[in-house]
C-alpha cells in the first residue's frame, strides 16, 4: 500500500484532495427545512439509496409536501393572498448549475416541478404570473383549485380585521427549502412556498430567485433559506452562505454570519421576524442558523435516520 508521501508523488496535489476527503463524506445526505421536512426527506430518501440523482431527489421531496392539503405554507391548502388568490413559488438547481423558477404561479399544485420544465425545456430561468401558468399547462400539468375550504374559511376570517402582522415560526416558515448530495458527491437544491398568508397580490419573496432563497454551487456546497423572504433578499442570502463556506467557514458558522448581516443592516425589525438558513458542503458538513428560536430542520443520511434537528439562533 502506498503512504500518502509516494501517494502524493503520482497524484495532483488537487486529486490528493479529494480522494482522502471523499472517505469522509456520508454521502447520499438531504436536508429539509421544518418538520414537514421529515416526511419531504422521507421521499427523497427512496430516490437518494437508490443511487439516484441528488436533483430527482430533491424535486421529489418538495412535492410532498406541495400535495399535502394540511400544510397552510406551501402548494395545496396554501394560504391565499389577500384577494384570495394562491399564488406559488419555486425554484431548482443542479450541480451543473442549470437552474429555474417560477413565480406568482396560480392553479398548479406542483410549481417545483414546472421550475424544472423552465430549466430543462426552455431557454430561460424564470417565468411569472399568468406566464408561467400557461407554461404549466402547455406542459401537461393539470388545472386544480389549490383553495382548499380550510384556508377560504381562515381568509374570510382574516378579512373581518384585515390585520397584516404575520407571526413568527407560524406565517413566517412559509417554505421548504431542501438540498442533497447524492452517491456520486453531486448537490442539487429545491424550494418551493405559497407565500406570506395574505401578501399583496403579486408579492415574490426569497423562495423562486436563485442565490436568494436557493444556491448551489457544486464545488462548495448548496444552502436554502426559510422566514421573511424581503429580507433574505436584501442580503442575497444563500449565494452569501455559500460564498462564506467557500471562504473556509463550516456551514453553521456561514448561515450565522449571513443572519448576523441580517440584524446588522435591520437591526430594529430583525427583532421581530424570523429569518433561517440551512446549508450542506461538499464534505457532508451540514448546519443551520436563524434569528429566533423555533426553526427546525430534518437530516436523512445513512448514519443519521431523519432525525429532525433544532437550529441554533441569534435571540
């Protein structure tokens, strides 16, 4: 057997790398925001064991909980806009870093999986509004009413007050985000949400814009992000967090960084809304951090069974 010092004499110093780092990665891994990420993981689990892509495994895992009528914060049964519209959000990335999104998004319980129609079949990474609904339905999706009795009932309620100050860890953990690598050591990313409850008619946040709500960049690591979206936006959030573990910093210690810029630049209101970012590097680290305390994240490994984790955070 070869020491590492002759080792190192036939190999690039580069290669050396990696291949005594790859003997420490537990690898497939996914990462799924709240505790509906359990389940989210659960489904991406089947396609990452599998030796699947970390991408099938990711969109996979996203939809659960698109089609999950009990989930107020994401897909079917999403609570509506003010006007009672349910507006849809979501994006994809792979390790190639092709990505897509769509936005705003209406009649359409799987928005995550027409993001990845507009990466794969179209020359563009975002399509909106009544744009990308047709888009959908060009694309075989079918036409559904997303407004379930439940969230009418609840919008009608709401509606007596008119009252918009959405609550922390309830109307603020309106996203799954989730990341994986896959048996071959390739990231992808999904995220998708139905929105703040009650936003103005057309608001976007975080989740559909790549590098805000989503980020992969397949030699450093992915991250995604959950909370109010306006202010992971100012920052640029996930492409932050990656950039910061590129920099040298383990995943927890850039997702607090990028939530320490958050109270830096909005130190009054980052009081009182609740922002949290999740990333995986390429080492199988893996780590969260948020403003206040209640986030939670799911981690489904070969040696970690989808236990679901509490992140620290910065109140």
């Amino acid at each position: 057997m070869l020491k590492l010092s002759a080792l190192a004499a036939v190999l690039p110093l580069s290669n050396l790398f990696e291949k005594t780092q790859a003997a420490k990665v537990d690898k497939p891994i996914v990462l799924s925001t709240w505790d509906f990420g359990v389940q989210a993981n659960e489904a991406a689990w089947k396609v990452l064991s599998a030796n699947g892509r970390a991408l099938d495994a990711v969109e996979t895992g996203a939809r659960v909980p698109e089609a999950d009528p009990k989930i107020t914060t994401v897909g079917f049964g999403g609570a509506p806009d003010r006007d009672g519209r349910v507006t849809l959000d979501a994006c994809i990335m792979d390790e190639h870093g092709n990505c897509g999104a769509v936005a705003s998004i209406e009649h359409i319980m799987h928005p995550v999986s027409v993001a990845r129609k507009v990466m794969e079949n179209t020359p563009h990474v975002m399509l909106v509004g009544d744009g990308a609904t047709q888009f959908a339905l060009e694309s075989g999706f079918p036409r559904e009413n997303l407004l379930t009795p439940e969230s009418e009932k609840a919008w009608k309620k709401w509606l007596e007050t008119s009252r918009y100050k959405p609550v922390i860890n309830v109307e603020n953990h309106d996203t799954i985000g989730i990341i994986a690598m896959d048996s071959s050591g390739n990231l992808s990313g999904a995220c998708t949400t139905s929105g703040l409850a009650y936003k103005m008619h057309g608001r976007v946040g975080d989740s559909p814009i790549i590098g805000a709500g989503l980020y992969v960049d397949n030699e450093i690591g992915a991250a995604t992000s959950t909370g109010l979206g306006e202010e992971v936006v100012r920052i640029v959030g996930c492409h932050l967090v990656v950039e910061l573990m590129r920099q040298g910093n383990p995943p927890e210690q850039a997702c607090r960084i990028a939530v320490e810029r958050i109270v830096k630049k909005q130190p009054q209101k980052s009081k009182d809304i609740q922002v949290g970012f999740l990333a995986l590097n390429k080492r199988g680290e893996y780590g969260a951090y948020c403003l206040q305390k209640g986030f939670n994240y799911a981690v489904y490994s070969n040696s970690i069974k989808n236990r679901l984790l509490d992140s620290k955070s910065y109140y």
